[in-house]
C-alpha cells in the first residue's frame, strides 16, 4: 500500500517518497514539490497547511508529522478514512515500507501551490456519481478523475472556461515534455470526452482523431530465464506468485486478487473473475504449479486471498507485485528493461511457438479482439526456425 509521510517543521513540508507510483509523484509535483535524488526527498519550500494537502490526495493513505505538537503523528485517508481533524490518531511504531525512488533527478512543479483548486470539489463529486452509477471500474474512475484535475491546473482553467484549443494544449505537452504513450494519451483524451459531453454537457470534442498508437513488439524471456527466475527465488509466496502470472498468463492485477475459491484444483483451472473489462474468464493451472500452490496453502495456512496483503484481510498490492518480480530478476542476473506484464507476454508467446492454435491463446488471455492475440505471432520463432539465412548458404 502507497502511504505518504509529511515531515513538517518551522520552515518547510519535506515527503520522503516511500513506495513508487507515477499517479502520486504527479500529484506531489502539481502541489509544488521539487524532487531532490541527494535526499531523497520532495520539498516544500512553502510552509504548508494539511488542508492544502486534503484537496489533492484524494483517499490517499497519509501521515502528517509535525514538529513540536502534542500530537505528533496524525494519519488520514487510511481505509478511506477522510482528511479531517475528526478521524486524527496518534500512530506508533509505523514501520516505512521500502522505497521505489524514480529515475529522474529533478521535476519542475507545472502548478504552484496557491493554484490548485481549478477543478472544484463540486465537479469532482459529480463526475465520480456519474462513472459509478454506469458502473465504471475503479481504475477508469481514478483515471478520469486524475486527467481532468491536472487538465485545469495545467491551464489555470475552470472546467467551464476550457476550450478545444486548450485540450490540444495540453494534449501537445504531454506528448512533447512528458513523452506520454499513445495509450495514455488516448485515455486522456476518453477522459476529456466522458466529463465535458456527459458533465457539463459540452461536446467540445467533436474530433474522431486519436494519436497513433505505438507499434511496440512485446517483450518475452526464453525459458532459461524463466526457470533462472524460478530458481533464484526461494521465498514461497513470492515464487508461486511469479509461477502463476507466467504458467496461467495472469495479468498483475489479476494474480493479487485471486482467491482460493478461485482454484480449482481438480479440473486444472483458474476462474477469473471480473477481470479487464469485467469479463470473467477460465484459464489453466499447470501441474507443478498444482503441487506448489497445495504446498502453499498448506504451509501459509490460506483461506481466502491467495496472496494476502497486510493486513491479511486485504490482498498484496499490485505495486508489491510488481517489486516482487523487479527483485526477483535482478537477483536472476537479468538485466533488461521489462515488467512483470512480460510473464503474461511470454505465456502468450511460449504457447503459440509450441503450436497452440491462436484463438485457444486469445481465450486464456481474454482478449476481446483476435488482432490483440495476433501481435505475439510477430515475436513467437515457431515460424521463423525452419528458415534459413542466406549468409549461411555460402
């Protein structure tokens, strides 16, 4: 779980970043954060009032430090809990999770902390009743939230004074200083869409025109780096973790909440539930993952989420997944810049260079559409091996 600390004292806000995740390092960059890599640290400069923090993290777990106060520690935001003086608490003994620190060295606050507030909370309430009542995920909502509040503080702008022209704007400077991906951009741009046709009652987007998607080839590790990752990793929950997402072609946000009612040992599936798209989906369970995953719940003693979280009445986050799999191959001696999406890549990969018929692969995935399955033709050298090159005709 991402939490934040605020460490405050007479002259500055500093915020240790504690747990790595683009969403939250943007959000401290808006609020005026300047990233220093020496420390390791964001610092305010400003001296800051919790209230200016309460309208940008939205049901983002935080702690609040204060210097020479009666009550030094007060959190907000966990469980939902909201930022008021009402749900303060002390906390003791706080354990720091591990730091994911980003690779920038400096970022530049687009927004000074007096201009944050171009998105009202009304707007903001409304949007959000909205994307539930049409039963929207909890990512598209965080997401269409996030893209129209830095939208207006990006332009200094009200929802009610934006343009056309300035959505290309800031369309322009996402890609060209962020080098967002086309994807992301098009989210942005579906995000724009939803509030302003739906909200405010504002077709300002009348164009069909989307950036051009990336044509990037996925990558994929053979199978002797799979099973040096395998190997290399001797923590239990971590290695069954790693086994499903590449054995089942599990996306990461699929594998942290799986079930143990989810197994079904003595068919060999994994039910999916609501996965992208809310679409619910059998995949395969591979017999040694069958063994392992009896062993497991066994020894761990599991009775509903198969990969419990802290506490145990939750399930391990998707960014600790991710750092699982982030140690797992740099312990491996893996050096190649990939996520742990490339499992599931690979899964896809390994299955049709074995001769799997696509369309089964596209039902293991989940993939809506058959040309989402067809990429991993272009990367699988089942086709490929029996061709021989001219240099070695000579």
């Amino acid at each position: 779980m991402i939490v934040i600390y605020f460490f405050c004292d007479s002259s500055q806000v500093r915020v240790y970043f504690f747990g790595y995740d683009p969403y939250v390092f943007t959000l401290l960059v808006n609020l005026g954060g300047v990233w220093n890599k020496a420390q390791r640290q964001f610092i305010f400069n400003q001296k800051m009032r919790v209230e200016q923090f309460s309208r940008i993290f939205y049901k983002v777990p935080c702690v609040w430090v204060e210097e020479n106060n009666p009550i030094p520690l007060k959190v907000y935001g966990f469980f939902e809990r909201p930022w008021d003086d009402d749900a303060n608490e002390v906390l003791s003994d706080e354990v720091l999770p591990d730091k994911f620190l980003p690779d920038e060295e400096v970022y530049s606050p687009r927004t000074s902390p007096g201009h944050l507030c171009f998105f009202p909370e009304g707007w903001l309430k409304k949007l959000e009743t909205e994307l539930r009542s049409r039963k929207y995920s909890r990512n598209t909502i965080t997401s269409y939230i996030y893209y129209n509040r830095i939208l207006c503080d990006y332009l200094h702008k009200s929802p009610e004074e934006i343009q056309i022209d300035d959505i290309k704007k800031f369309l322009a400077s996402m890609e060209k200083e962020k080098k967002y991906s086309s994807s992301s951009m098009n989210l942005a741009i579906s995000a724009f869409r939803f509030f302003y046709a739906n909200i405010l009652n504002k077709d300002i987007i009348k164009e069909k025109t989307r950036p051009h998607s990336d044509k990037q080839l996925p990558m994929v590790l053979d199978k002797t780096e799979i099973e040096k990752i395998l190997k290399t990793e001797k923590n239990k929950k971590h290695h069954l973790l790693l086994m499903l997402v590449y054995s089942s072609g599990l996306r990461v946000s699929e594998v942290v909440t799986l079930k143990k009612e989810n197994i079904d040992l003595s068919r060999r599936v994994i039910h999916i539930k609501q996965g992208k798209g809310r679409k619910d989906r059998y995949t395969i369970l591979s017999e040694k993952a069958t063994e392992y995953l009896i062993e497991y719940c066994s020894f761990y003693n599991i009775h509903t989420w198969l990969f419990p979280g802290c506490p145990e009445t939750r399930h391990l986050s998707i960014r600790s997944a991710q750092s699982i799999f982030e140690k797992a191959i740099y312990n491996a001696g893996i050096y190649k810049n990939i996520s742990i999406h490339c499992l599931r890549h690979t899964f896809a990969t390994h299955l049709l260079e074995n001769g799997i018929d696509i369309h089964y692969i596209q039902k293991l995935l989940g993939h809506s559409n058959l040309r989402t399955t067809e990429r991993y033709a272009h990367i699988a050298r089942r086709s490929v091996l029996s061709i021989q090159s001219p240099l070695d005709t000579f």
